[in-house]
C-alpha cells in the first residue's frame, strides 16, 4: 500500500472526525476563555456589560469557526494559503484608504457588525504562506540566498503597512514569527546571527550618538527610552501606565487580594485594565498562584501543539502547527513583559482573555487548522 492509499484509508471522515478532535486542547482553550470572562466581568464592576457579554458571544462563534476550519482536510489550507496572504495584504491596504481610527492609530476596518483588524488575520496568513512555501521548497535550497529573500519579503511587506498603521506590537509579532518559522523550516543558523549582530549593533549606535552631531533618534524618543528602564523618572506622565501597573502586580501578593477586590483596577488607576493591562488585574486579584495558574495553562496548549506537530508527517502541517504555537507563545510572552516592565508597552493583548473580536476569532480559526492538522493525519 502507497503512502498516499494508506493516508487517504487512515484519516477519518464525515461525522467521525468529531471525535477525533483534541478534546484536551478543546478543554483548555475554553478554561482560558472562562478566565476572560471571569476577569472582564470583575474590571466592569460585576458586570456582564460592557464587556464580558460580548466576548462570550464572540467566543461561541469562534468554536463554530474552529469546528468548521477543523472540519476542512488540512490539504485544502495548504492550497489556500497564497489566497488567504494575498487577501490579507489587501485588507491592510484596504485600512490606508478606508480605515478606522482608534486611540491615535488606522488599523480596523467597520463592517458594520463588528470592526476587523486586518494585522490580526495577517499574523495566520503569513505562517500558513511560509509554511506552504517551506513544504515546496526542497530542503536542500532552503539556506540559498535566493530563496532566502522571498520569505524575507513576504514577510517585511506585511510588516511595513501594520508599521505605518503605526502598530509597533504586531510589526515586532510578525517579524518574530516569521523569523521563528524560518528558523524551525531548517534556514541557517549564520542569517539570524547576522540579523542578531544587526540589531545590537544598531542599538549601540542608538546609544553611542545621543548629544553627538550624527544623533539618530530625536530628543523625545530619547526620552521615551530613558522612561522605559526608569519609569520612576516620570511616574505622572509617560511612566504612569507600567507603574500603577507595577503597583499592582505586586500588592496581589501570593493570592491575591481576592475576587473584584483590586484596588488598582477598582478605582480606575490601571490603564486599558479590560485590554492590555488585563493580566495585572488578574495577579491583583489571585496573586502569584492565579498569574502562574493562567501560565500553566498557556503553556499546556503550546505542548499540545507541539506534541500535534511531532506526530504528524506531513511538512505542511508540522509547521503551520509549530508557527502558530510560536504566534501563541510570542503573543502572552510579550504581554506579560510588557505589563511586568521587562518590555517597552506596545499594545499587545493578552490571548483569550483580553477583550477584542478580531484577536479572539483569528485565534480560534488558527487553533482550528491545528486541529485540521491533528484530525487528518495518518493513523
């Protein structure tokens, strides 16, 4: 028997594909949901509206989505990749013309229902494409510089219009998992050294210019960088986000000051506290042990995805697999960064938990090709 007759014979279909799902991850995709839900309801003052309503809708659509996308041979997303990155690219293109402006910045699109962002479905495309592209490319051509520079531009254009949005936080998302699926697709060690010894460089000069004649940042930027490393420099102004965040990371202790007990988030002293700052009410209100609860739980979906890609044999569907695991892991690992102080706050939701329609249903639909990945694999 061919390879192919035994994985079109193995691979489940019609209704029995249901149970072939990965109900563990199902599970734990919804237990991080219902965290959302529970600290959405506590920032509004227990409350289902504004904000804790809305998400339970959107979620419910995004397991229909999930189940759908999940359904779909996994053969069939590997042909619509190029299609689906071409689709994003004009819906970025489509905000420079048409879009929504929103807290100083043009990233959505109004559809009337909902408001999309298109940076948002980019982050799947662009590793459904690189996916795609490494499953054609025959190994040995993946470290040649020609095929080399096409992954780079499919991935610095993307990043080029969500820059001019301007949207710092997916611009870095997209370059890191794109760069991390290059990475794993076997590309030489020596580009990204190259690329590292780059950007150190570049930071050096950054530093080694200021008062000088060649300075290349402007005195403001400078400013902002000298708040970030010392937000006590500027506790009222551009540092008050990280500090008050701060604050009340650490008045959460070790378990918290209790459910809608949070002082910080209950009197309106954290910033975006139902988007971005969503995880500093949570350690405020559960301390350590409900902050590293959620970690642990983030970290079991990343395993359940990696243990999925390992299984499978096909090229395809291991990397798409482990690129949205890495979009995942890049995804509450900067957040998290972002609201301790280890990083620059760039405006990086927290996954499933944070309020928003366009992050939580790309998501969903991204967990749903890696159960397309895990359901039609040969058994």
């Amino acid at each position: 028997m061919s390879y192919l007759e035994y994985t079109v014979k193995s691979v489940p279909s019609g209704p029995r594909k249901i149970l072939y799902l990965n109900w563990p991850l199902v599970l734990l995709l919804i237990a991080v949901a219902c965290v959302g839900f529970l600290m959405l309801y506590s920032v509004a003052g227990g409350s289902f509206t504004p904000w804790a309503e809305p998400q339970m809708k959107r979620f419910a659509m995004g397991l229909v989505l999930m189940l759908v996308v999940a359904m779909v041979p996994i053969w069939f997303w590997r042909n619509m990749a190029v299609v689906a990155y071409c689709v994003s690219i004009a819906l970025l293109l489509a905000v420079e013309f048409f879009g929504v402006v929103g807290m100083g910045a043009q990233r959505w699109i109004d559809l009337g229902f909902m408001r999309l962002q298109p940076s948002e479905l980019m982050k799947i495309t662009l590793v459904m494409l690189l996916a795609a592209y490494y499953d054609w490319l025959p190994a040995k051509r993946n470290s040649r510089p020609f095929w080399v520079l096409i992954p780079v531009v499919v991935i610095l254009f993307p990043t080029f219009l969500v820059l001019r949005q301007p949207d710092l936080g997916t611009s870095i998302l997209l370059l890191s998992a794109g760069g991390g699926l290059m990475f794993l697709a076997g590309v030489h060690w020596a580009y990204f050294a190259a690329v590292i010894a780059s950007v150190i460089g570049l930071i050096t000069a950054v530093f080694q210019s200021r008062g000088t004649e060649w300075q290349l940042l402007q005195d403001y930027q400078y400013r902002r960088i000298d708040t970030f490393l010392d937000p006590a420099s500027d506790p009222l102004g551009a540092g008050y986000h990280i500090t008050q965040s701060k604050i009340a990371l650490g008045s959460g202790g070790w378990t918290g000051r209790g459910f809608m007990q949070g002082t910080q988030s209950r009197l309106n002293f954290l910033p975006e506290k139902h988007t971005d700052f969503i995880f500093t009410t949570l350690a405020e209100e559960f301390g350590f042990i409900g902050a590293f609860s959620l970690l642990g739980l983030y970290t079991l979906i990343i395993v359940f995805c990696v243990v999925t890609a390992l299984a499978t044999k096909d090229r395809f569907s291991s990397l798409l697999t482990l690129g949205i695991a890495l979009n995942f892991f890049l995804f509450f690992a900067v957040n998290m960064s972002m609201v301790m102080g280890l990083a620059p706050v760039v405006g990086v939701p927290l996954p499933m938990v944070s309020f928003g329609g366009s992050a939580m249903l790309v998501l969903m639909v991204a967990f749903g090709l890696v159960q397309s990945a895990h359901i039609h694999r040969p058994r």
